[in-house]
C-alpha cells in the first residue's frame, strides 16, 4: 500500500537487531488492526483514516510498553 501512495519507510529488513524494536512492533500492529484492514480509496481518505486510528491508539488502546496502560494517560501525568 505505501508503494501505491508513493510512500517510503525507514526501518530495515528483518534480522537487523540495531533497529528499533519499539518502532518494528507497533508498525506490526499498526499493519494488522489497521493497513490490512481497510480498503483507501484516495490518499485523503488515508489521512482521515489514519488520524482516527492513531488518536484511538494512542487514547484508548492499552500499551505493554507503559505496563498495560494508556499512552494518553502517560503523557498527560509524567513520573515526578
């Protein structure tokens, strides 16, 4: 699908321990529970699709990263 929008990607090929592993699974999830899910019918339409997803990833999904919990939370209280 990036190729049909004449997108790039930065991550290298499986096997290169040095990228950033964080980065590598969310592109992951981002591909299953969104890319392989919906059918973009315009680079527009990718856009407002996109922008859905990530602000119901960030603000209602829950995160193994930050121990099971919300990205939105974390970012709106900090560790004192």
């Amino acid at each position: 699908m990036l190729n049909t929008f004449h997108i790039g990607h930065s991550l290298r090929m499986k096997g290169h321990p040095n990228d950033n592993a964080v980065a590598e699974a969310t592109s992951k999830v981002m591909k299953a529970e969104f890319v392989y899910q919906m059918d973009f019918q315009s680079l527009h339409h990718l856009e407002l699709e996109f922008f859905d997803y990530i602000n119901c990833y960030n603000k209602h999904r829950i995160h193994e990263t930050v121990d099971y919990g919300f990205l939105f939370f974390i970012e709106t209280h900090p560790l004192k």
